[in-house]
C-alpha cells in the first residue's frame, strides 16, 4: 500500500469499484482513502473482481494459488507491478496476466 493509495483513489474517480486489501496497511488507508472499500481477507477481495492488481511482495499476497482466486474471479485478469508473481503459473491457471515494465 506504500504507492498504492494514490492509484486506487484514481481508478475509483474513474469509475471503478476498488476493494483495497492488506492487513497491516488497512487502518491508514480507510483514515487517507475513505471512499474505497475495504476487505481484511485477500481470497475474499478477489470475488466477482474483474481486474486484480498486485502491488505487494508481502504474505499472504505474493503465494496465494491463483488456482484459487481464478474461481472467485469475475475475468481472471491480472497486473503484477513487483515481478513476484510467477506468469507461467498465472496463465495456466487461467489468469490474463500482465506485468508492469515487461513485455
């Protein structure tokens, strides 16, 4: 959540519905960003999703299953900005998967 507040609070002036987790930054985040929503439950902020953006390195994040969250998913799309996330696993389990500064 270090940069992140700054994007969710953009996507949402945008338009989009935001469901912001991460359990050691949520309490400074609502008290900056009030008006997006927030879940304490990664596997749970996935659902009905229709674009997940990974924006930390930290458990529980970067080894959830994307098996996993591809079923809670609304389109099984996502954008790594860390370089954490492994593409070859997201893909085959059936994620759209884009990384921030590679091709």
């Amino acid at each position: 959540m270090r940069d992140s507040p700054a994007l969710a609070h953009k996507l949402h002036e945008l338009g989009a519905t935001v469901t912001v987790t991460d359990p050691r930054a949520l309490d400074n985040a609502r008290k900056t960003h009030p008006e997006l929503d927030y879940i304490d439950d990664p596997i749970a902020a996935v659902q009905d999703a229709d674009l997940l953006l990974h924006l930390t390195e930290r458990p529980p994040f970067s080894p959830i299953d994307p098996h996993r969250l591809a079923t809670r998913a609304g389109q099984p799309r996502v954008i790594g900005s860390l370089g954490t996330l492994n593409p070859a696993t997201w893909r085959e389990a059936g994620w759209t998967f884009r990384a921030l500064g590679r091709p």
